[in-house]
C-alpha cells in the first residue's frame, strides 16, 4: 500500500485574557491526540470575525512546504481537509513519504499583513501592519517534523499559532453620580511599530513560544470607528467598529508622558490609547469639544512584558474619575471615517486649545464662597410735614 502524506491540523493555538486595562490571563490548551482537532476556548467563542479558527481553515486551506535530506521535497501546496475523516491531504495529488524525514512549514491566512519566504533554512514573514483595521488579518503559523514510519496512518500533527496580539478596547462609567454624559465613538492606539521580521522556531508545539521578532522602527497610529456613537454607563461597551479588533506586532512598549509634554512641552513619542468622545453636563451644556462635536481624549498605555504573540488583551478605560488628556496628536490618523452623525471638531477648546497632556477635565465642581454686609446706619434725614 502506498504511503502518502497526511495532517491532522490540531488546533490553533492561543490564549484569552479578559481583564481591565493590561491583564492578561492564558487559558491553557487542552490535550491533544493525533487525528483529533482540538480547540482552545478562546477559537470556539471568537470575538472577532477576522479571526482564524478551525472552521475558517477548512475553507481556506493552508499552505506547507517540505524540506528534508538537504533539499526542498516539495514547495508551497495548498492543504484541505479530506472528504471524509479527520487528516488533511495536499490539493492536486497525493504525495508519498520518502524513506527520510521532513521538516514541514506552513502558513496561513496572510492578506496584505505579511509576505513569506520559505526555505530550507531561514524561513520568515515579513510583517507590515495595515492601516485599516479590516485588513489586520490574523496570520497563523505552523512547523513539525514528520516521517512515514510515524506519520502515514496518523498524519503529521500541525499545531498553528497566532503570529500577532490582538487588543480589544472596551469604555465604562462606573460612577453613578457622575456630573456629565459623555458619548464615545471610537478608539485609536498610538505610536506602534508597524513592520517586523518574524522567523520561524524549530516547532509550534504547545510550549513553544513565538519569541523570532526583528522589529523595525516605523510606527503608526491606528484607529477604529463604531458603527454609531454610545453614551457611557456603568456597563462597558466595546469601542471597536465592525472591522473588529486591532491586531498589532507583539512588541514592547513605551508609554506617553502626558505630564511632561504637558509641562515642558516634550514629546516622548510613547505610546497611547485616545477615545473619540463628546462631554456635556447633565443638563446638555457642550463641555468637551467646547462645539458640541467630537474630539480625542488621551491616556498612556503601558503593558507589563509588552504585546505578546496569540494573547488578546482586553483593555477597559472608565472614566469615573476623568476624561484622559488632550491628545498628542489630535489629527492623526489622517483620513479617518466616523460614523454617520459623528463630527470631529477642528477646533475643540475656545478661546484657546491647551497642551498636549492637559487634563479634559479639572474635576473641579463651581462653588462660593458668601457673605452678607451688615446694614450701614445713613445719616438722619428729618422731613418737615407741610401745614394745609
């Protein structure tokens, strides 16, 4: 009987956190058997719909290639789940097991996020995050060893990883008695580093940890609309649009000094969240922009350890006690769409726009101070009644 080559494709590896600001919790992967797909419960309840996930790469495929006994084998073929079973086989024919063993790297889902170079030696990605969150796909991985004697009945396991980190960023007013009504409308992160190298390990296995990444030094602002503006309330709403969530190079990170930007006017070029937002006060009065439509209020992100690859980090900003600062670059991203009914002002302080890093809001509440002056006695004043 001839042996030809077969994957069982295990799962795509991955870990969910769900936490205020940067905490990030890893779910661990369930154990695995060969000719089982296995998933991790961040996959089977995924949040973004851009996201890879078992379901998807049946319909997509993936793609591999061979190397083994110092040459290629065979090179980029596109692999789909088999009619029936559990193993994966190559489109356009079978292909037999040699008598040596084969190094197999394979990808998936690349869009316009990365280009790869597959070799025997040396295999990358070259990673150039988009600019429109839409097409900050989620690039997926995979590398094993395989032979005939191990692998022809079973198939070769391959365990794909997420190449990326993705963020989430939530809003919420947990203060009851708060004195304005503040409407959000979208998020930007900024300042991040937009190409990398990524070089593949030895392996995905469960405990290999993609750490391969040259980072360059051109960095971007990236930015997200909803889909219709949302008044805050002690329930945390999502400020991603429809597109998703941001994925972004894992990276580590800098935060912006807003108090010292604010203060002498130097910008340390770190990094920040900014949310697309309208204050009034209770009674409707135009706090933040002063017109009455949108602007950006800004605040420093700062992950413990940085972005790491396949983790999701849900951040929720509440703005119980603030409004973040005036945004260090207010007109950045160029070119951003908002939702229908949504404007951003040109001009959001009147008389005159304060620094970047000057707080939204003082939080100082309009009191007196009162005094009543004591009667003053005027000089007496005698009226002569007239005589009829």
């Amino acid at each position: 009987m001839k042996r030809v080559m077969k994957w069982a494709v295990i799962a795509i590896a991955s870990a969910m956190a769900m936490a205020s600001c940067s905490k990030v919790t890893d779910i661990a992967e369930p154990a695995r058997e060969q000719g089982q797909i296995g998933f991790t419960p961040f996959i089977a309840n995924s949040l973004r719909a851009a996201e890879m996930d078992i379901a998807t790469l049946k319909g997509t495929g993936f793609t591999v290639s061979a190397f083994g006994n110092g040459a290629a084998y065979f090179e980029g073929k596109t692999v789909k789940p088999e009619i029936t079973g559990d193993l994966w086989a190559p489109q356009g024919g079978d292909i037999p097991w040699p008598s040596f063993e084969l190094d197999f790297i394979a990808y998936a889902n690349l869009g316009e996020y990365a280009t790869a170079t597959i070799a025997q030696t040396g295999s990358k990605l070259e990673l150039t995050t988009p600019t429109e969150v839409a097409k900050q796909v989620d690039v997926i991985v995979a590398r094993a060893k395989g032979n005939g004697a191990d692998h022809a009945t079973t198939g070769v396991p391959l365990n794909f990883k997420h190449v990326l980190s993705q963020i989430e960023v939530k809003a919420v007013n947990s203060n009851a008695n708060s004195d304005y009504k503040i409407k959000v409308a979208g998020v930007k992160i900024g300042r991040i580093v937009k190409k990398a190298t990524f070089a593949y390990p030895a392996d995905t296995k469960s405990s290999t940890t993609l750490s391969g990444y040259t980072l360059g030094t051109e960095k971007e602002t990236f930015a997200d609309a909803m889909t219709e503006a949302k008044e805050l309330s002690a329930t945390a709403v999502s400020l991603m649009g429809k597109d998703g969530n941001f994925m972004l190079i894992p990276q580590t990170m800098t935060k912006w000094d807003a108090t010292t930007h604010q203060g002498s006017g130097t910008d340390n070029n770190g990094v920040y969240l900014s949310v697309l937002l309208n204050i009034t006060n209770k009674e409707g009065v135009a706090i933040y922009p002063t017109d009455g439509k949108y602007a950006w209020a800004a605040t420093p992100l700062e992950i413990a350890g940085g972005l790491e690859a396949g983790k999701k980090y849900v951040i929720t900003l509440d703005f119980k006690d603030g409004a973040g600062y005036q945004d260090p670059e207010a007109n950045k991203p160029a070119g951003f769409t908002t939702a229908t009914g949504v404007e951003i002002s040109s001009d959001p302080v009147k008389p005159a726009m304060p620094k970047p890093g000057t707080p939204i809001l003082t939080n100082q509440h309009i009191k007196f101070t009162v005094q009543i002056e004591d009667w003053q006695d005027s000089d007496a004043n005698t009226i002569n009644m007239p005589n009829a």
